[in-house]
C-alpha cells in the first residue's frame, strides 16, 4: 500500500508520520505567523507565511488531507 504524502513549502510529508500539529501563532520577530508539525522521533517543520489567513489556510488543508488518509 502507497503512503499518502502531501507538498508543504517544497516537502513532501508523509502523513501517516505526524504525530501532532499546532495551532497558528505568530513566528518569532515579526516574520510572519507558522504552526509546527511535529513527526515521530522528535522530528519538527515550522512552516512560516507572510499572513495570519495563508498559515490558517494551509494548515487546515494540510489537516483535510490528513482526515481523508
């Protein structure tokens, strides 16, 4: 069986490998608004996007994608 895999800013994730995904918050120094992806053994991706309603967009399709895997 394939697994289900899924683009974010040039990455390919593996989905059935997110152990847990964050809300959206405003990154550090005013570069923007991220969420983090946290994969098995520790393993972290903080995407970051010039706006608050791209990061919410992004992650909630990421979210989707996860539902239907």
């Amino acid at each position: 069986m394939a697994e289900k895999t899924y683009e974010l800013q040039g990455y390919a994730i593996v989905l059935d490998k997110i152990v847990f995904i964050t809300r959206v918050f405003e990154a550090e120094d005013g570069e923007g608004f991220q969420f983090n992806i946290r994969f098995g053994g520790d393993l972290r991706l903080a995407p970051r996007f010039p706006t608050r309603p791209e990061a919410d967009l992004k992650r909630s399709l990421l979210l989707k994608a996860l539902n239907e895997a």
